[in-house]
C-alpha cells in the first residue's frame, strides 16, 4: 500500500502538538512526540538533500516609487520561526516553555525546506553556530525593531525576546560558541 507523504501544513500542525506535548514535562505522550518530532526533521532534511523546492518566480512589479528600496512588500510573508509557530507578545500568547520548546527545534534539527534556497541555506545545520548566530540575530533584531517602533505597547513582546534571547545564550551558546552574542538595543543611527 503507498502512503502519501503528508503535506507541509500536515508536518507543521502536527509539529505544533508536538511542541504543546514537550512543553509538558509530565504528559503521557512526550516519548511519542520526540519520535514525530525526528520523524518531521528527517522528512525535512530529506526533502532540502533534494534540492528541488524553490517558489516559481514572479514578474510581477510592485507599484509606487521602490527603486532601490526596501518596501514592506519585500519581506518574506513568514519567516522560518513563524512558520514553526513561534510568537511572542499579547495577541497570540506563547507560554515560555512553548517558545523555548519550538527554539529547541529550531536549532536542534531539520528545518522545512520553505522559500528559496538562499533563506534555507542562511539556517546552517542543525546545532551549529551558523544556526545559532541566524536564531540569536532573528530575535535581536525583531527586539531592536520593536524598541525603535512603539517600545510601550510592544513591551511584552519585547520582554519575551529578551528571555528567549538569554534561553538560547544560556543552553547553547556559553562554553561552546565564540561569535559575537547580538545586542537587543537599538543602534545609533
């Protein structure tokens, strides 16, 4: 009988119960949610080892004056943290061993092999400190940013990214790396 390979959105729902189970130390569960957890990561490897996914590009131009601009409509519609269902602040509410669970991942394992390949590739391996170095630069700069737009309706996000910044100092990066750890203040412009 041939299965067919569940889909993206299959993995990353199920990723998302995984997460909730882990962040439960006791639950029933959590030996079998390691087990789809590595089940999900090798699936991704397998599918980036292929090197075949890429977005089908667009000729599309974006209206107004953006030459030599970066407009909002550049961005990436979700990045990878996002996609792995990683948010801090009031609207969507994240308890800490939620977020510190899908950082875990994030770093530990395989990433799903989303967007082009230039964006994958910034990710680096698992465990390693180019892995590290793109977590640790993603939350500081969404901390920088944060400060410069509206540092009191955002300070609880803020907040998060701070602890969750120091999570990942504390886990992986002291005695094992030797970058530069970023700064979350705002730089003088």
């Amino acid at each position: 009988m041939i299965t067919a390979r569940p889909s993206l959105g299959s993995d990353l729902a199920r990723l998302q119960n995984v997460f909730k189970t882990l962040a439960s130390l006791d639950h029933p569960r959590r030996g079998q949610a390691f087990k789809v957890r590595d089940e999900i990561s090798l699936s991704w490897r397998r599918s980036a080892e292929k090197d075949e996914w890429f977005p089908w590009p667009s000729t599309a131009v974006p209206r107004g004056p953006t030459i030599g601009k970066l407009s909002v409509s550049d961005w990436r519609p979700m990045g990878m943290l996002k996609l792995l269902g990683y948010h801090v602040g009031e609207t969507q509410p994240l308890h800490p061993s939620s977020r510190e669970s899908i950082l875990e991942y994030a770093f530990e394992h395989h990433l799903p092999p989303v967007g082009d390949a230039i964006y994958f590739h910034e990710w680096g391996e698992p465990r390693s400190s180019r892995r590290l170095r793109k977590l640790a630069n993603t939350l500081a700069s969404l901390t920088r940013n944060a400060k410069k737009r509206d540092p009191w309706s955002l300070s609880r996000a803020i907040r998060e990214w701070e602890q969750d910044l120091m999570f990942l100092h504390e886990r992986y990066y002291i005695h094992v790396f030797h970058f530069g750890w970023p700064e979350t203040e705002p730089f003088d412009t």
